[in-house]
C-alpha cells in the first residue's frame, strides 16, 4: 500500500474548484493522472482582495472545508481593484508555493478544464508566443515553483456545469469574470464566440493543435533527456 500523499487543492469557490474537490473527496479521478488514490486534501483559498465581496467567497470555501471536515489554508492580500491578471497569478501562486512548504505536500491541484486549455492557447499567441505557447497547460508540469496537476484538462466548462447540478453542488460566482478589460474574459466572452460563429469546429480545431503541439514538446524533452 501506498504512503498517502498531500495534496492542496486550490479552491476559488466558482464551479470548477468547487466540483475538483467534490469528485476528489469523493475519489471520482483515480484515472485521472493523480500521483496515488491514497491521499489527505488541504483547500486553499487565496482572497486577492480585488473585489469588495471577496470575503464572502472565503467564508463559502472555509465553509466548504468544515463540511468536508478538511483542512483549510486562507491567504489574504489587498491587490485593490485595478490589479493586474498576472499580479494576482503570481500572489496566488505565492500562497499555494507556501501552502506546500508548510504541508510538505506533493503538489497542488487546480481545477483548470479544456476550455482554460484553449483559453491559454489563444492569450499566448496574442501575446506573442512561439509553438511551445499552445503547450503551456499540461494534466501535469511544474510552474511557478511548484508541482501542478490538472486532472480536468480533457472535460469542458459544460460537462464540469452538468455534473455540479447534478450532485447539486452549490458555488459562488465572481463577478470580475465579467470585466472585459482582462484579456481572458475577452478572449471568453467575445473573441472565442465570434470565431465560432465563423466556424463551428473552431475550439475543436484548436484543440487538436494544441494537443499535437504538447505531444512535440514531450518528444523534444525526452530526446533531450537522452542526450544527456
């Protein structure tokens, strides 16, 4: 039998965080590319104190926690409303690097879907990206410090919708989700839905992309390692 491993799942309190923790507390992504089935869950929610309701969204996870009888972690900054997309990934990140530390944890789990794939894809080449920009999300990698697993990287915002309402899961909603003057909420809400209007197999096109291109990355790496 395996040792249990620590897992510190980052938990916003929006629907995809909150149906993560529901299927990994209920052990529902064993075949997901998770490290063992043996593991102890810690929640940590970081409040960017970007919005006034923040609070609120802390309560709910810390009220999550209690239900599910896990460990909560909380960090707090006061980023003010005009902060950047990357200097709140970057406090968040910050958080979760010394929530590990202070767990001696294996990694963090977060709850990015296919649509965060296609998403990452499209703002790095808008950014500037060469190919390895289309390969930036993996089920696993290490960033920011920190060994990440994405185990919702193949299932789309609709499936993750379907099963929250059919477990009735209750989240909460950000409403900085709606601000188009972040580019990903840009990219979300208008450029994605004006290109598939254009053609209707567009993220399925990109997505194929982006998967091709992840598969060349991991075929450079290995070569590379056996060079070595």
């Amino acid at each position: 039998m395996s040792s249990e491993q620590v897992y510190v799942v980052a938990v916003s309190g929006g629907v995809d965080s909150v149906a993560l923790l529901h299927m990994l507390v209920n052990q529902f992504l064993k075949n997901y590319q998770l490290p063992t089935s043996n593991y102890k869950l810690i929640i940590a929610h970081f409040d960017h104190g970007i919005r006034e309701e923040s609070g609120d969204d802390a309560q709910f996870v810390a009220d999550l926690a209690t239900k599910y009888g896990l460990s909560f972690e909380l960090g707090r900054a006061n980023l003010g409303p005009d902060a950047s997309e990357e200097t709140a990934r970057d406090a968040r990140y910050n958080f979760l690097r010394q929530c590990c530390i202070k767990y001696n944890a294996t990694c963090v789990i977060t709850a990015h879907h296919q649509d965060d794939l296609v998403e990452t894809a499209l703002i790095n080449l808008i950014r500037g990206t060469s190919w390895r920009g289309l390969a930036s999300l993996e089920f696993s990698s290490s960033a920011f410090g920190l060994n990440i697993i994405r185990p919702l990287l193949n299932i789309s915002k609709k499936e993750i919708l379907r099963y929250a309402e059919a477990h009735e899961l209750q989240w909460v909603e950000d409403s900085s989700n709606q601000n188009l003057e972040y580019l990903r909420n840009y990219v979300r809400r208008t450029l994605i839905p004006s290109a598939q209007v254009k053609d209707p197999l567009f993220t399925e096109k990109l997505t194929a992309l982006i998967v091709s291109s992840q598969s060349l990355k991991q075929s450079i790496t290995q070569e590379l390692q056996v060079q070595v």
